[in-house]
C-alpha cells in the first residue's frame, strides 16, 4: 500500500513568526526555499526540497508592501506547480485590496475581484483566509474558500481578562453594525452604532451614538485599523457621550506608514489586534495587545488535510476535540 506524502507548509515573506505558530499547531513541517530580492525589484524563489505527489499550503499576508507580497505568492504558487504538487493552497491570514469589493463610482475596478482572478488562474485549489473586509469577497472565487472568523477568540479573551464587565460592543459605523453584533451576542452585550455617516471622512467628527453607552467601557469593533482615525472620531464621539474607557479592537492592523498616531489618542485607553500582520514596531504603541490567530489557522489547515467539517471554525466556535 502506498503511503500518502506528509503535506508541507512553506513560508514566504510577510509572516513567518505567524507561519511557525500554524505549523506547530497543524503538525506540518515547513518547507524549505530560498527567497531572493534582486536590487532592480524582481524576485527569485527556488524550492529546495522535493514537494511532488505533496500538499502543499503556502503562507502569505497581502500586507504592506502588499504589491510585493502579492508577487511573492504568485512566483511561489509557480514554483510549487511546476514540481508536480498535488495541491496548492495558499493561506492569506490579511487579504490585501479588499475593499475594493464592488464598483462604487463610475470607472472603479473591483481590485479585490481581480486578485481573486489572478490567484484562480494560477492553478490553486483552495484559499484559507481571514476575517475578509466583505464575506462577499468569497464568491469571488470558483475554488474553496475558508473564511475563518477570530470573534470567539476575540470574545474569550475580552471575557477573560474582565473586559465585557459593564461593557457595551459598538460599531464605529453603520457598515460595522453586523460585525459587531457577533461579539454582542458571544459576550451577552447591549450594542450600540456611532451615527458616523461619512466613514470615509478624515474630518467628519460623528455627533451622536445611538444606543446606552453612558457609565459603560465601549468596546469597539472593526475588522481593520489603518491609520487608527476611524477608532479616533469614535472614541471621541463615545466619551462625548459618556463612555467611561473606549476599547479598539481590530482584526488586521494594517496600520499604514507603521505608525498609527491616531490610536495614541488619550480616549482610547486599550487597542487589540492578532498577529494576522506582523507589527514592525510594537513599542510604538504601549497600548497595544497582541493575540495569536495562530491556533485558529492551524487547527483549520489540520481539519483541511483530514477531510474534516470546519464548520465550527466558520462559526468562530471552540476547536476543543480537534
């Protein structure tokens, strides 16, 4: 009888300390290969062991230098084609461009449709990812898609560390209301909406919060922090309300130019994120906490390998028995 290869996971660029945690929790071994950066900006990937007849599920966040991590998959997604793989999957912890989703003016593209197309046609069977800027991003693809959620693991910790004791989870927008509803109900929350309706504003300051949040912690939720002013405006609008500490909690933190000076602000008292992105610079912000999505990912690449149900990691649930 033949003996079915032991899959592999290869790490490229943008997260390797994310990449060992999935490894360790899956069981598979990373995979070796060398990555070279020219000085002109091309690059140059060679797989140094054999990978024929394996699966294979390579690791990579389209973050920042997103165009150049986004290279870096697709010449690897090459590589491990052409060496006679018998699967490829590619994890995006952060899917870059995705929100870019639809056509919201004349003449836009649909970035995030394209990257979809893109890594389509590379010859990859299925894509793992996480927490995407709009579930719809899914149908984007004709392939498998795991859109993992972290709201237990969000949930749990807020719980554990007595965060949710007199609390309330608010959107900091009206596009955030589901979102947050999630993390409302795992945690047994009131919620509540701050009346932003010009989110894309970088001097709009919202007047009012609908929903109870006075004498209360206000636990914001938001699936990313760019440069952390949408948190800003809420925090400010939120104690103008009469919120006691404002909470930031974000899935991604994207967290342009490194430096999110926003998040700083004196009404934001706590800011969380998982390591999705790795941060350059965590000293920048002594506010911040990081959890792992390790676990998370790890668990649903062993359910994968195993032909098993990740329904519960979908639902954000326990992965207690996996």
């Amino acid at each position: 009888m033949t003996t079915k290869p032991q899959p592999v996971i290869f790490a490229l660029n943008s997260n390797r300390p994310l990449a060992e945690k999935i490894a360790q929790v899956s069981g598979m071994p990373m995979g070796k290969a060398t990555i070279n950066h020219f000085s002109d900006g091309e690059i140059k990937i060679s797989i140094d062991e054999s990978v024929r007849g394996k699966d294979v599920f390579i690791i990579q966040s389209l973050s920042n230098p997103v165009n150049m991590n986004f290279m870096e998959l697709m010449i690897m997604i090459d590589a491990v084609r052409r060496t006679s793989a018998h699967t490829i999957n590619v994890v995006i912890p952060y899917y870059g461009y995705s929100r870019s989703d639809r056509k919201a003016r004349s003449r836009e593209p649909i970035t995030a449709k394209l990257l979809a197309s893109i890594l389509q046609d590379s010859g990859i069977n299925r894509v793992i990812t996480l927490d995407l800027h709009a579930a719809q991003i899914q149908g984007f693809f004709d392939i498998p898609v795991d859109h993992l959620q972290p709201n237990r693991l969000i949930s749990n910790y807020l719980h554990e560390q007595h965060l949710d004791e007199n609390a309330v989870v608010v959107a900091p927008d009206h596009n955030g209301v589901g979102r947050a509803r999630i993390i409302a109900d795992l945690l047994d929350l009131p919620i509540a909406i701050v009346d932003n309706r010009e989110p894309d504003s970088s001097n709009h300051i919202p007047d009012s919060v609908i929903g109870s949040v006075a004498g209360k912690n206000a636990i914001v939720i938001d699936d990313l922090i760019v440069t952390g002013r949408k948190m800003k405006v809420s925090a400010t609008a939120l104690k103008k309300a009469g919120a006691e500490d404002v909470i930031a909690v974000a899935t991604h933190p994207v967290f342009a130019d490194r430096k999110p000076v926003d998040l700083n602000d004196p009404n934001i008292s706590q800011v969380i994120v998982t390591d999705s992105i790795v941060i350059s610079d965590p000293d920048q912000l002594p506010k911040l906490t990081v959890i792992s999505v390790g676990e998370l990912l790890g668990n649903a690449l062993k359910l994968i390998q195993e032909h098993k149900s990740t329904h519960r990691l979908f639902r954000g649930g326990t992965t207690d028995g996996i």
